[in-house]
C-alpha cells in the first residue's frame, strides 16, 4: 500500500501507541514476576520446582537489563526514517514481551507445583508416603512446562491484543521473534 506524508505520519503515531501498548504488557508482566516470593527450606531448594522459579524469574530479570537492540539513527524529522526506527522498536519490545511472558507462564506453573506440594506435605516433612503425590505432582510441572511452547506463548499474546482491538499489523512474526531471540 503506498501512502502520502500525512497518511505515513499517522500511521506512524499508530506505530508509536503500539509500542506503548507492548512495553506497558512487558511492564505489568515484569511487575507480576518480580512480587514473587518464596522462601523453601532449604532441604527443597533444589527441587525442580523451586529451580524453575528461580530461572523463570532471573531470565525475566536478564530480559530487563538487555539494551535496546536498534542501530538506526534518529529520524530529524524523516518520515521514512521514523517509519523504520519504530518498526525496530516495535520488534524490540515485541521479542521482550514474548520472552517475559513465556517467564510468567514459567513461574506461574512452578507455583502452582509449590502450592500442590505444600497441599500434600500439610506442612509436615516429606515421607514415602507422600511419593506417590508428589510424583505426580513433579509429572504435573513436566507437562505443563512442556506445554510452554513458543507457539502457544505467541498464540495467547496475539489472542489477547486481537480481543483488545490493538493494531497489530506490523507486529513480527513468532519466525522474526524467535530469530531475535537465538
């Protein structure tokens, strides 16, 4: 589709309001991730459970001190110039919102493995005949970190920003995120 200046520049401010509505996402995921507290024992500080929080949580952690990616000078005014810088940050912003919310959905499974384990073990050591419980409880967590895939992290933010009525016609692809990411 080929635009005049004007239509550039408005589509431009509608580059600039979809920045601000991923970054404020990355924001209030962020936000979500670092309320999380635990404090296990430290006998289970190893478990599977209580490691992927902590990963889940540092990743997320890792993704707010990354700078911003875009080696693009300012645009002084060139739409063109503009139109691409914001393209870039949307990319940018895009990639870290995927990455903090495939984190969330980390953490959240593996406090719901906590909160299951504590259910059990009712606040008591663990003993063999717990096994069998918390056995499944481990498989619970497998699975459903299996089930975390890029797909579905891609899927779930796409289906949230579409119900909202957000513009999301230059969002990258999953390909263009994940190639960000490797």
């Amino acid at each position: 589709m080929s635009y005049r200046a004007n239509d550039e520049s408005e589509v431009n401010h509608a580059r600039a309001m979809r920045i601000t509505e991923i970054m404020n996402d990355f924001r209030v995921i962020q936000h979500h991730i670092a309320q999380i507290r635990v404090q296990p024992m430290r006998e289970e500080s190893e478990l599977f459970g209580f490691r992927t929080l902590r990963h889940a949580i540092s990743q997320a952690q890792a993704v707010l001190a990354q700078p911003f990616r875009a080696n693009l000078p300012a645009p002084r005014g060139d739409v063109e110039q503009e139109k691409e810088q914001l393209r870039q940050v949307i990319i940018d912003a895009a990639v870290r919102r995927f990455r903090v919310h495939k984190n969330y959905l980390q953490a959240t499974a593996a406090l719901r493995w906590i909160n299951s384990r504590n259910a059990v073990l009712g606040g008591r050591s663990p003993h063999a005949g717990h096994a069998p419980a918390l056995q499944a409880i481990d498989n619970t967590l497998q699975a459903e970190l299996a089930s975390i895939t890029n797909q579905r992290v891609e899927l779930a933010l796409r289906s949230q920003d579409a119900a909202q009525g957000k513009w999301l016609e230059e969002d990258p692809s999953l390909a263009l995120i994940l190639e960000y990411i490797q």
